[in-house]
C-alpha cells in the first residue's frame, strides 16, 4: 500500500493520520494543528487578493484599450465612467469582506463578480 504524504514548511506527515481540508485551494496555507491540517485564515486571505489580481488583470486591459478609444474621439464622460470602473477594479482587493471572511468557504464564495455587484 502506498503512503501519502503532506508536507508544510518541510515537515512531513502521513497523511492517514489527518484530518485535512476537502478544498486545496488554499493549499499554501496549510498550517499542522495537532492531526489537523487547518488554514491559516491571514495567509488565505492574501492568497485570494492574489488571485483576484490574476482574474482581474484582463478585465483592466480591455478598459485600457476602451478608455484610449474614447480618448481618441475626445469621450470625456466615457473616459470618467471608464476610469471609474478601472478603479473599482483596483480597490477590490480592498473589500471588507474579504478581512471579514472567516472560513475559507466564505473566501471562495467571494468571487470577482460577487465583489463587483
């Protein structure tokens, strides 16, 4: 039979011998409490702003591209609303709720377009 390990920080465990989060997404959060595998809840929270940078990052170069289309035809209301939603975009990473979430469930559930709405 084959034996699983988890490491973190470099301390191995086998894994039959622990209770471990369903989700990985936060795998690098992981932290040992006893035979526990638990996330560090700060760690995640940093994981996550992390991610919704990646996701967002598209999103910023498409309104880029927009807002020097309205500049080149001199829009100057599209431009202010463009700008507007470039920095929502940017504060996002900002939002309460990700510092509120206490569970990474909650953290997942809160999605580009959940913080957006």
């Amino acid at each position: 039979m084959t034996q699983t390990y988890i490491n973190i920080n470099g301390e191995l465990r086998d894994a039959s011998t622990l209770t471990v989060p369903k989700n990985r997404v936060f795998r690098n959060a992981w932290q040992f409490e006893g035979d526990v595998v638990e996330v560090d809840m700060d760690k995640a929270r940093e994981i996550h702003r992390d991610n919704l940078r990646q996701e967002r990052s598209p999103r910023l170069g498409k309104l880029d591209t927009d807002w020097f289309r309205a500049a080149e035809i001199s829009d100057t209301s599209a431009q202010a609303e463009i700008a507007a939603q470039k920095q929502k975009l940017r504060d996002i990473t900002d939002d309460p709720r990700i510092d509120s979430a206490t569970t990474p469930e909650e953290l997942v559930e809160l999605t580009l377009d959940s913080l957006l709405a």
